[in-house]
C-alpha cells in the first residue's frame, strides 16, 4: 500500500456516528470499505484510493454507553476539495455497522493549508511577543517586516525560462504579468500572488503559451517603454486587459494604494485596441457593476471592514447571521466549499461573483454574496459589488 505522509494532505474529512448495539473499530472500518465500494466508480473507490496514496489511514474513535457506540471518523485526503465531499457524501449512505443499524453524518472538511497558516500566524506572534519583551522596537514595524519577509520568501521562478513569479500564477485562473522581477517582487509584498514577470522588453515563450491558457491583466509602468512592451505583447500573446502605474512611475515603486487603483481602472483589449493605446488608463472611470443587489446600511457598516482585509488576497470570508467569520477559504475554492458548509449567511470575494458561484449559493440557501464585481445572476441570492457598497480601492 502506497503511504500518504502528513506533507500530502490537504483535507481531513470529519464525521460522527451512531450504532445501535456494541461496535469495535473493525467494524466502522468494513462498513466505510464494504458499503461505499462501487458507489464512486474506480478512482474514487476508498481501498484503491489508499492503495494509490490518495487517501491515509482512517482513524476512529469511539465510545460505549446505554448499548449504543459513538464515535468519530476522520479520514485524510490529498484529493481535491469536490472528490473529498464526494467520499463524504457516500460515507454518509451506510446505515449498517457490524450487526448492527447505525447513522454516519459527516460534520465539516478541515483544509489542512488554512490550519498551517492559523499555526504559522500563532508561532509568529509568539515570537514577535518574545522578541518585544526583550526590546523597545516598534510592533508595527516587526510586523510589517514580518509580512514583506514572508511575501519575498514566496517568490518562485516559473517555466523553463525561469521567470520570477508568484506562487499562485500555476493555480490561478486569473494572472497579472509585468515586466520584471522588481515589479514582482513588489506585488507580492501587497498580496498579489497571482503574478509573472517578463525580465525584460523580449516577450518570453513561456509568458506567451501561459496567456493563451489564462485570463491576463498586462500591468506595465507608466512610460513609452511599458507602451512598447503592451504593443510586443499584443503581437504574440493573448491579453484580457490593460493597467498601466502612473504616469511617470514604475510598478515597482507603487503603494499598495497605486496598484489597486490601476488594477481597479484597468482597460479591456477591445477597449485598449479600439483607442490605439492612446487613453490614459488612470483617467479611466470605474463601470458601474452589473445586476447589484442594494444591500442594507447595517449590512453595508460590517461588510466593509471585511471588503479591506480581503482585497488584494484572492480568498474569501464565510459569514454566519451573526456576522461572524465561519472560514476563510482560496477564491478558486468558494463553489466546492460553500455547497459542504452550512448556515453560512454572506460571503465576501477578493474576485468576481460568477453564475457558477451564484448557483452554488442557491444551493447552500446563502443571503448575500459580494465581490469585486458581479457577472453572474440569481433569483434568490442577492449579488453585490464593492462599488455598490460605497467601498473605495485604498
């Protein structure tokens, strides 16, 4: 059997159960094996998944009172998130446990990356509370040092010509190129990690077959040589839209203020093309969004502080009706997750509200769901802009 380390998950799938009589642990593991198998067709089935490393060791605990057995199951996976809630969805059909009729309900998938970044916050704040008691320096500095510092570390260099990039440029549906490592460099220490750069005017093979597979932001300074680089690029790759820094500046030097400002003014190439590159991006007016949901003052008040924590991070806050933050979860993450995670009332995208996000929260009966911009529709669910909040790119 291939082994599946700690390193390789990325999920934990949590149920509990019930059984009406005395059940060992034995008997959980057949019932899971024996009656989900062929449920999923051969690459989801669960003992060819843990032959194929795809799925750990299923660990459960469990306890006797009154006859009955409950207990806990816990299985580790390094599939995706949608095959893991598949596997949950067919553990949830057993309803027999040895000799016994049991009910098995699955409570939650844990992604494991998000544990890892609550456990690398928590360490570092220990460290910095350490360091402080031992110093005078200033905590606001630590801790942006701390930031830029772990932004540079997750520098990354992509493709065969090594071109400096971000960690989610693989991953990402959307990218944002730019000329250089500096330019790189400089984004992620805002939290844009979904960006390439060229290293230099000559367009590179591997920006071009990459752009033909994404949806392309082409971000260039403010001067005739980032004109040059749209016009070489527009020659050889595909581009979804232009932004461009201020006049007279580079991307490398702009405040996280700048960027989202350009970025939030960015042209599409029809547009771009249709004016021979001539208009001034910057002086661009915002499109009003499409099909926005009014959305209550009281609602708007608590939105908006959680609209600028998320800019700029391509994830996205779950919220109950209580307003509090259920999870926050990858943007590319949001249409699996939501349909396995329940009383979540808004949520809030660092991207676009798409029909598929918008149906996948009919699904989960969500009231709200709010985004940089919206492109999909719904009858039940209300769709929201940041521009319709009255929120303002800083």
């Amino acid at each position: 059997m291939a082994k599946i380390g700690p390193a390789s998950f990325k999920y934990i799938l949590h149920a509990k159960f019930t059984a009406d009589s005395l059940v060992e642990k034995p008997d959980v593991i057949g019932a899971i094996f024996g009656q989900t198998e062929g449920l999923l067709g051969e690459e989801l089935d669960l003992r060819e998944a843990q032959k194929n490393g795809k799925i750990g060791r299923i660990n459960v605990e469990s306890s006797a009172s009154g006859g009955k057995t409950t207990g806990e199951i816990t299985i580790p996976t390094s599939l995706g998130v949608a095959e893991t809630a598949l596997i949950g969805a067919a553990i949830e059909t057993i309803d027999r446990i040895g000799p016994s009729k049991a009910v098995i309900n699955v409570d939650n998938i844990e992604d494991v990356r998000v544990s890892k970044r609550e456990y690398i916050m928590k360490k570092a704040q220990t460290l910095l509370d350490t360091a402080l008691k031992a110093s005078s320096v200033d905590t606001t500095e630590l801790l942006q040092k701390l930031y830029e510092d772990v932004r540079q570390k997750e520098f990354v260099e992509y493709g065969s010509e090594k071109l400096p990039a971000g960690p989610d440029v693989v991953d990402s549906e959307e990218i944002i190129i730019v000329e250089g490592r500096a330019d790189v460099m400089n984004m992620l220490k805002h939290g844009f990690a979904n960006v390439l750069g060229l290293n230099g005017t000559n367009i590179p093979k591997t920006a071009v077959e990459l752009s033909r597979k994404k949806i392309v932001t082409l971000f260039v300074d403010g001067d005739r040589g980032g004109d040059m680089i749209i016009s070489s690029f527009l020659q050889q790759g595909n581009v979804d839209f232009v932004a461009k820094a201020p006049s007279g500046m580079e991307v490398e030097e702009l405040s996280k203020k700048e960027i989202n400002q350009a970025l939030r003014l960015k042209v599409p190439i029809e547009e771009y093309e249709g004016s021979n590159g001539k208009r001034e991006t910057q002086e661009r007016k915002p499109v009003p969004a499409q099909q926005s949901a009014d959305v209550p003052e009281e609602i708007k008040s608590r939105v908006l502080p959680l609209v600028n924590e998320i800019v700029g991070t391509r994830g996205a806050f779950l919220v109950n009706d209580k307003f509090e933050i259920m999870g926050r979860i990858p943007y590319k993450e949001v249409e699996g997750s939501i349909l396995n995670i329940e009383n979540i009332y808004l949520i809030v995208l660092d991207g676009a509200v798409t029909d598929e996000i918008a149906k996948a929260a009919e699904e989960s009966e969500v009231k709200y769901v709010i985004g940089s911009r919206v492109t999909g529709t719904s009858q039940s669910v209300k769709l929201a802009s940041y521009e319709s909040l009255g929120y303002r790119y800083r």
